[in-house]
C-alpha cells in the first residue's frame, strides 16, 4: 500500500513551541528574528526578511536551563521559507551540532518533557 506523502511528518524529533529572541547571520546580514519552536534537529522562526533555501545560516540564542540560560551559537541551513502576512515563516536544520550543544538540547527537552505528562 502506498503511503500519502502529505502526511508524512518531516521532522526528525519532537518540536517544542517557544518563544524567544534570537539573531540569524545569513547572507552578509544579522537579522533579528523570534524562535517560535526547536527540536533536536532545528528550529522554526519568525522573520521580516524572506531568506533562500539551502542557504547557510548562524543562528545565535540563549537557551533556557537549570542555571537560567545558555548562549548557543549553532550552524545551520534553512529548509523552507513560507510567507504569512507580512512576516516569513523560517525552518532551518542545524549542521555539524558539537556533542556539547547536542547534550544541552537534549536537558532542555527533558526538562521540559516534564510538564507535558
């Protein structure tokens, strides 16, 4: 039987909504963006700027943790841009994450995974 492509989640790990600050470096440009969700393979944003798939990005964000917040510099390549309104709905898949940032996204999800029980 055939599975319907429509359907099929895209993501490679659960996504948790959030709503923080962060800088985006691409193309020769820092824009100011909101974090609206992350897993462990990427993040969604908002952004007043349409950006080109494929391109590579610097995405720089204080994470929350145990001891208030993280700052996370984290390489990137953004997978979709959708316009809404006035504002671009951006996904990027980080790229070549170190060990460290890979162990601190994964407290972050499993502090949080607490409250969604």
């Amino acid at each position: 039987m055939l599975k319907n492509t429509h359907d099929t989640e895209r993501r490679c790990s659960p996504r948790i909504a959030i709503n923080l600050p962060v800088s985006l470096a691409c193309n020769e440009q820092l824009l100011k963006c909101k974090l609206i969700d992350i897993s462990m393979c990427g993040i969604g944003l908002i952004s007043n700027t349409e950006l080109p798939v494929c391109t590579p990005a610097l995405i720089h964000l204080k994470l929350p943790n145990e001891d208030g917040f993280i700052d996370m510099k984290l390489q990137a390549k953004i997978t979709r841009c959708t316009k809404i309104r006035d504002q671009h709905l951006i996904g990027l898949q980080f790229v070549d994450l170190s060990g460290f940032h890979e162990y601190e996204l994964s407290a972050f999800f499993s502090y949080h995974s607490r409250f969604s029980a």
